[in-house]
C-alpha cells in the first residue's frame, strides 16, 4: 500500500478507485485516505462486511436483515457432526474471500462431507476455509444488485441477474459469474421497495452502528424465495461480471 500512495503522489493522482476484494480487505483505501487523496471505496474495517462471511452472517442476525439460517464453525469434526442430523440440500460457505467460488451446494449428506473436508481440511481455499458457514439451502431467483453509498444513505443502480454455473444448462462448479443480464425480469418495483426497506437501508445504518461506515459500492447479492428477498451475500465492490 506504501508503494501504491507513493506512486500516486509521484504522478499527482488525485482521485483513486479501489476495486478488488483483496486490495480493499487489506486496507489500500485506508492507506490512499489517510494520505489525503480523495478514494472511492470502503476502509478495511467496513470492507470486512465481504472479507468474513461469518461477520456479515452475524450482522444480519443481529441487525434483523432478512437472509438464511446458518451456524459457524472453526472447527471440521463440530462440522461433520452438526451435518449428521441437518437438512440437505444445505450450503457450505469458506469464511474468506475466495474469488467468488468459496460456496459449495451439497445435495446429499455424502456431498456435504466431502465438502467439509475440501475446505476445512484440504484448504482448497487457503486460509479462507479456515472457518466455514453451514447455511440453510434457499430456493428462488438469484439476483445482485448494486448500491452507492456515502456511508448514510444508499442509492440501488438496477439489477442484474447472472449464469453462475460453469458448464452449460446449469452444470458444474458455482463461479464468480459466467455472464449477467440486466435489468432481472424478476426484481419488480414491490420487490425494490421491500429491500430498500429492509435490506440496503438497514445494512448501512448497521455498519454506521458498529463503527464501520461503509463508503463505496455495496453489492447485494439476493435470493427471492417464496418468503420474500434474502440476503446470500454481500460484496465490498463493483461485481464482476455485473458491473
């Protein structure tokens, strides 16, 4: 991040986008605002809200913002034994940032555990599986939106819908996106005005409660169930492919 702010400085940048997940979750746009060079993006501490699953999991608990049943675990055996008895299909979640693709489905008890050991114990992900989200399996139309915020308010762009699965006919492994079409014929008025009100609007208020104000693009990655949206994710960025 030095070299970054002293190359800047250097060619007298003065104004800085900080895009990437990692970049952001290791404080670059701290580093560019503390030198006093105006930068789009949140600082490492509101950035946390993509860089842990098991933060922004607990923020939505806490907050009352509407997303899956989950649990969190530091440890594979305490893993292996809670997927005994829960239902499948369920959802495994490593904790870090794994360039989108840290999310397995498990369709079958056999499945999960194998996929416990992928990630907790193979650390396919690195240090991301380190800790893992076991989530409830949630149904419906997958849809991310992206909002601006300037750590007060919050302003959705519109929505997009994209082909997450990487082989044809919704085949093979989750991806970070093989593609995105814009506007979702899925995200109705009713639909944006439920989640501005009970989604982007309470994220910000609660990273502003927690002493995290989030400034930059909050990514709402949504799942509309049969009981209404919900929250699968959220990213610190412009996403990639709807962006």
């Amino acid at each position: 991040a030095e070299k970054l702010v002293a190359f800047a400085k250097e060619k007298e940048v003065d104004f800085v986008i900080v895009a990437p997940d990692d970049p952001l979750a290791a404080g670059v746009a701290d580093a560019f605002l503390d030198a006093g060079i105006k930068t789009f993006g949140p600082r490492k501490n509101a950035a946390i809200i993509e860089a842990s699953k098991a933060f922004s999991k607990d923020l939505m608990k806490k907050y009352n913002i509407p997303s899956a049943a989950y649990e969190t675990f530091d440890d594979a055996e305490a893993a292996l034994k809670y997927l005994e008895t829960a239902p499948m299909p369920i959802v495994l979640k490593a904790d870090g940032l794994a360039l989108g693709k840290g999310v397995l489905i498990c369709n079958t008890l056999e499945e999960a555990k194998a996929g416990v050991k992928e990630i907790m114990q193979d650390k396919k992900f690195g240090s991301a599986g380190n800790r893992m989200v076991v989530e409830e399996f949630m149904t419906g139309r997958e849809v991310s939106v992206l909002c601006y915020s300037d750590g007060k308010t919050i302003k959705p762009m519109t929505s997009a819908q994209d082909h997450k699965r990487a082989g044809d006919n919704d085949t093979g492994l989750n991806t970070g996106g093989m593609g995105t079409f814009s506007p979702s014929p899925f995200y109705t008025d009713e639909v944006a005005d439920f989640c501005m009100k009970n989604i982007y609007q309470p994220t910000i208020d609660a990273m502003k409660a927690e002493g995290r104000e989030f400034k930059g693009v909050l990514f709402c990655g949504l799942m509309l169930t049969p009981n209404g949206p919900k929250v699968l994710e959220y990213n610190a960025r412009f996403g990639d492919p709807e962006a």
